[in-house]
C-alpha cells in the first residue's frame, strides 16, 4: 500500500485521538513515525499505531508532563503517564535549552512508555551542533547473556554528532530484535530470523507468538548484554522500576554536550565530516558497493521518500489500521 506522507500522518492521527490520545501528543507521534517509515524503519513506523492502541485501552487519561528538579545543568521530568514520542520531545528539547546556556545538559524522564527510535531524538540535538546521547530501558522482554527468563528491556541507544552537512547518527538496539518487528512479524505471518528469541519454556523458536511469550536474546552476546546492563541502570537513575514488567514507567536518559566548549569555532564539525568522507572513501569489502557511514542510510532513504511523497505500508498493517480508524 502506498500513501501519502500527508495522508499516512493523518491515519496516525484520527487513530490515536480516537482512541483517546489529545490531538496534540497524536500529531507528535504521528510527526515521528511518519519519519520512520521514510526513513526505512517499518516496524518503528505507521505500524506501531497498533501496539500504542493496544497500551492505551489499558491505561487512564495522561496527565501533564512536570518538570521536578531543576538547576544550571540537569533536570528531572515526570512524564505524567503520557507515552513517550511526547515525553521525549519534551526532555530532549528541555537538554537542549540548558546546554545551549551551560555547555552541558543531563535530562532525565520517567513515568512514560514507549519512545520509539532514538535516532529521532538526537538528531534534533545534532543539527542544532550538539552532541547528544539518549537511552532508555524498556519493558523487560530479553534475557540477560546466558539466561532464558525475561529481566532486560530491548533497551536502545543513541548518539548523534554534529557535522558541516548531514548529522552523524549512530542508534542500535541491545537485542537481537525488538518488540516492534515481532509484533509486525506476526501481524504479517512471518517467521522470525533463528535465534532471536526463545519461547516460555527457554526453547529456540521463530514463532513471533512464541517468543513473545517467551525472551527475546541479546545482541552480540556478553558484550551486547552488558551494554543493556549499561541502559538498565541510567533507567533506574531516571527513575523507572529496576525491572519493567508491563508498559509503563521507563527511564529515559539524555546527555547533550556543546563541542565548542572544547573545540570552538565549528572545528570539531568539519572533522566530523573529515572522518565521515574518509571511511566512505574507504576501500569495500563488496564489489561495486561503498561503504556507508552509520546512519546515513536512514538520511539518504528519508530525502528520496521526500521528494517521492510516498509511505509504503504492509496490505495487512494498512487494512488493520483502517479497521482502527473507523
């Protein structure tokens, strides 16, 4: 199915305020998962209209997103229970304004859920020429390295730089796959890649079903695992629970740093852009293909979706959505 971009933010939100969102917090998330679909990321785009219903049928009215604490360098900001596209637009721009002012930032937000692509968020940061690191813990959901029981969260990261051109950004989750591309594996009838994810019982499966009756692993093993450990606990300095059980109360942490206070006059951009032209220059591995730069990709696909003013979208995502927005 091919959309609009207008007409793929418009669903988003006659869905979400339909189902109780205010129409405010639906146009920002509509803003931001629009741009994930532009920029290739299906399963953190228009698909995930689904599972935020889902949360929100469970859930009371949202309350006002609070800033808590406050001084020269940091904040604190209760989420209200408000999901966390909004939450985070609100912490990030909140590091911003007190970086801008001191040179560094450390914001930190709890009692929100579901955040969606890191990316989004310190980017915002990086083309405004700072530098900006973002993670959250999530509802636990992947065994720690060794384990089978769920205990950790998909718990991504984030790290944008800024640069002469384009924003360098550099986003992974921590485990092999993430919640969302199960949940659009199984509203497609798609198997999962082997070893992913385990069922109830702490066996292999590729059932999308299973293993989210199960525990999804952690990527790259120990040292993936570890970096999840990592996320877990800058959670828990923003506030969340130690383990997540459910949809709720995720800790979000940003750090945003202005280069200039040790590299001013633009000088650590234009050698960010220096290391980017050189590994693009790089010799490949794969005939007749260069090698791309983190991110760049994700840029690349969203300036050509632009110019075409198209979102793809699965058959079955698009009929299920519109069965959400009668």
């Amino acid at each position: 199915m091919l959309l609009t971009i207008a007409a793929a933010h418009d669903l988003a939100v006659r869905i979400l305020t339909r189902h109780g969102m205010s129409e405010p917090s639906a146009r920002v998330v509509a803003d931001h998962l629009v741009d994930a679909g532009l920029c290739g990321h299906e399963f953190s785009g228009l698909p995930r209209v689904l599972a935020i219903v889902d949360a929100l049928r469970d859930k009371p009215p949202a309350g006002d997103i609070r800033v808590v604490r406050e001084n020269h360098c940091s904040a604190l900001i209760d989420g209200g229970d408000n999901v966390g596209y909004v939450v985070s637009i609100t912490a990030i721009d909140k590091a911003i304004d007190i970086c801008m002012k001191s040179g560094v930032a450390v914001v930190c937000a709890n009692n929100t859920w579901f955040s969606g692509r890191l990316g989004y968020y310190v980017e915002r940061a990086a083309r405004l020429g700072l530098i900006a690191i973002h993670t959250t813990n999530t509802t636990a959901r992947v065994a720690p390295y060794g384990g089978i029981d769920r205990v950790m969260g998909t718990n991504p990261f984030a790290i944008g730089f800024p640069s002469e051109d384009d924003p360098l950004i550099i986003d992974i989750g921590t485990s092999s796959t993430s919640w969302g591309d199960v949940i659009l594996s199984a509203t497609k009838g798609h198997s999962l890649p082997p070893g992913v994810a385990v069922n109830a019982q702490g066996q292999p499966t590729v059932d999308p079903s299973a293993a989210l009756g199960g525990a999804f692993m952690p990527w790259g093993d120990a040292r993936g695992s570890g970096l999840s450990l990592a996320i877990q606990l800058l959670g828990i300095l923003a506030g969340s629970s130690v383990v997540i059980p459910d949809v709720s109360n995720y800790g979000l942490f940003f750090l945003v740093v202005d280069p200039d206070l040790l590299m001013p006059g633009g000088l650590y951009k234009s050698r960010v852009s220096e290391l980017r032209r050189t590994i693009i220059a790089s010799r490949s591995a794969l005939e007749g293909e260069k090698v791309q730069v983190p991110g760049d990709g994700s840029l690349q696909r969203r300036k050509r979706a632009l110019q075409s003013d198209v979102v793809k979208l699965d058959d079955k995502v698009y009929a299920a959505l519109r069965e959400l927005s009668i």
